[in-house]
C-alpha cells in the first residue's frame, strides 16, 4: 500500500480519472490518504479524515511512509482563518491555505512534510461557537464539491464546521444523516443541530446547520440563513418551500 499527503491548498478530487469529470470533494493542505489504484495519469485515493474516494491527478501527489501515515491521520490540529498563510522555508514561496487544513505535526508553528519544512505565519483564531463559526461562511458560493470560503457545498459545509470542533462527520449528507443521536421534533431543535432534507424519492439530498428551532444556516446557492418549519426550509427570496424535512440530528 502506498500513502500520500496534499502539499497544496487545495486538489481536487473526482469522480473519474479524467480532467473533466466532475469534482467530488477536495483535499486540503496537510490531508493524508491512501492510495488504492494507479493509471498512467491518476490516483483513486481515499482521504483518511473522512474515508472519502476520488481520483486525483498523478502529478499533485507527494508521497509519505506508512508511519507518517499514521502519526498524521491521528492529528486533528487544523487552520482556523478563511485564508492562512504558510511558507515554504526552501524558496520563502508561500501558499495561501484555506479554514480547515490540517497541520500535522506542527510545533512553534512549523511542521514538516515529506523532508520539507513548512511555517505558518498567522495563528488560528480562537472560535469555539459553532455558530459564530458557521456565520463567518454566511455568502460563500455554492461548489458541489467543495469545502472551503471560496466555494462549498452543503455537506462540506456541515463537514468544515463541526470538524473544527474535534467531530469528524463523513463526506454526503446521507452519510451525516446515519451519525449523531434523531431530536424527535422540530420545536426541540437547538442551536448546532442538523436537519436533513430529502427529494421526492426519499433519498437525502441536503443538509444545514440549525440556528435556533425557526432557522436554518446552509449552502444553497450560498451559505445563507432562511426560515425552517415542519414541511421545510422556506425561500423569502423564491417565495415557496425549497428543501423538504426528512429528519434532525444532535452530535453533542
């Protein structure tokens, strides 16, 4: 078996070895995984911090030893600013990393990866509000796939935001939806609750980030805040129902 870890802000993971195809999730800075499958061009990878699989191009991979593998995929010390900036100390370039990349092995703000040392320059701010946290998202555009400030979708977004507080969620929302403990009616929903929505065929579809029992935060063109009842989230904007109520969850 072979291991990896992104040495850059962001690459993109697909859902087919081929440049067009289209993107399913992002590795950021400092994420490990395992290498599953090689072509003469590509990589099918799984991300160790949620299991997720891709396919990502052959020439954005670095590899590491299983022992590095190991000691970082175990870490949880993650970037916390919206833009977060590293030096690479053998040129001085630096490399713009989004909220949420992880630091393995960092101490005096500097970590190593595969025999090059890297420094981060401004420290992550303190936020333990999970709330606080989900509004500094508030008009981040929707990207299917994507898991940072510049482009998110629904899942990375409820992903992002509760891994920065030690709870590592799976990738899909109909994956979250199989986590954390169901609040049996909407009236009981607090603060830092998910709600899962689904389509016309039950399957699970979307999914935010409630702000009390009335209002939802979540990625839906944007990250934006609207009003949720029993039937589901309604658009002020769009003057209808939008996302369907399947089902609430507590992680804490």
């Amino acid at each position: 078996m072979e291991y990896g870890i992104s040495n850059l802000a962001i690459v993109p993971m697909r859902k087919e070895a081929r440049e067009q195809s289209e993107m399913v999730s992002q590795l950021l800075f400092g994420e490990v995984y395992e290498i599953m499958e090689r072509t003469e061009k590509w990589a099918r990878i799984i991300a160790a911090h949620d299991g997720y699989e891709g396919w990502i191009s052959f020439n954005q991979i670095t590899i590491i030893g299983e022992d590095e593998y190991r000691s970082f995929s175990e870490e949880n010390k993650l970037t916390g600013s919206a833009i977060n900036t590293i030096i690479k100390e053998s040129d001085g370039s630096s490399l713009y990393v989004p909220f949420g990349s992880s630091l393995p092995g960092i101490a005096d703000n500097v970590l190593t990866i595969a025999e090059e040392q890297y420094k981060l320059e401004n420290n992550k701010p303190d936020n333990n509000d999970i709330i606080a946290l989900a509004k500094t998202f508030l008009n981040t555009p929707y990207l299917w796939g994507g898991r940072t400030h510049f482009g998110i979708d629904c899942s990375g977004f409820v992903q992002a935001v509760f891994r920065q507080h030690g709870l590592t969620l799976k990738r899909d929302a109909y994956l979250q939806a199989e986590q954390g403990e169901v609040v049996d009616f909407l009236p009981e929903a607090k603060a830092g609750d998910v709600a899962f929505f689904d389509n016309d065929e039950g399957r699970i579809v979307h999914v935010g980030i409630m702000l009390n029992s009335e209002q939802i935060i979540h990625a839906s063109g944007k990250v934006k805040i609207e009003r949720i009842d029993g039937q589901g989230i309604y658009s002020e904007e769009f003057k209808r129902y939008t996302h369907k109520l399947r089902i609430i969850k507590r992680y804490f």
